[in-house]
C-alpha cells in the first residue's frame, strides 16, 4: 500500500522531484516504444529492463522512476490500443528536434537487450527496424557536432 502511494506521488510529482525529469523521460519513452512494438507484456522486459536501468542511472530512486515511467507509457499505449505506439514515436522525433542532445540518450546496445527478450520474430525485425532507426538519429547529431 505505501508503495502504491509512493509511486502515485512521485508520478505526480515527478517535474518537482527529479533533477532533469525530462531526459529521464524520455529515455523511458524510447524504452517503452520498444517494448510496446513487440506487442509482448512487460513482465518479459522487466528484469533486462532494471538491470539496463540501474546500468544508466547508479540512484536507485532514478532507476526506479524510470521503470515506472517505462510502464506509465506503456500503459497509455494500451489504453490508446490502435495509434499510442505511432504517437510515441511522433514524439520521440519532435523531441529530437526540439532537443537534439537527447539523441545522445539513445543507447543502441540497451535496446538490442531488450530485443532479446522478444520472442515473436515478426516483432524482432520491426525492433530491428527501431534500433537502426535511433542509431541513425543518433549519428546524425554526433555528425552534427564533429
């Protein structure tokens, strides 16, 4: 019960309490396209997902926001059924453009350990498809800056 009040507080609250809230997001955003593409529960991304989240952030209170804000997106995709995954990507790109630096949050060899976790091989090749997709928005804002 305290848990469940924890996590509905810091949701709420999460502009307030976490130091670039933003960039946390979307990371949590690129994460939950991912896994959202695969048409597969979280529960078969939950371990890879914590291991890769603790790896990115050492707080484990940042670590922990980011599941949850992984699973909040993943849950509007559901309840959106037909378009939340397109619309995630639509944002996910007018975000790159707004703030070209978070392309530097796309971390290609996390999002293959997570296409490791998929078991459907139609859902592989478009995480496949994904995955070049970011790497290539990525390289482009390092080419960008050399």
């Amino acid at each position: 019960m305290i848990k469940k009040v924890k996590n509905y507080f810091f949701s709420t609250f999460r502009e307030i309490f976490l130091y670039h809230h933003s960039s946390l997001e979307f990371r949590a955003k690129t994460y939950a396209l991912f896994i959202a593409a695969s048409n597969e529960s979280l529960t078969y991304y939950q371990k890879r997902l914590e291991e890769i989240a603790s790896e990115v952030y050492t707080e484990p209170d940042r670590a922990a926001a980011l599941i949850m804000t992984v699973r909040e997106y993943l849950n509007s995709i559901q309840i959106k059924k037909h378009s939340g995954e397109e619309a995630l990507l639509i944002e996910i790109i007018r975000e790159l453009r707004m703030i070209p630096r978070y392309a530097l949050k796309i971390e290609p060899d996390h999002l293959e350990r997570l296409r490791e976790c998929t078991y459907d091989a139609d859902a592989k090749i478009y995480q496949s498809r994904l995955i070049d997709f970011l790497k290539q928005k990525r390289f482009d804002y390092e080419e960008s800056k050399r």
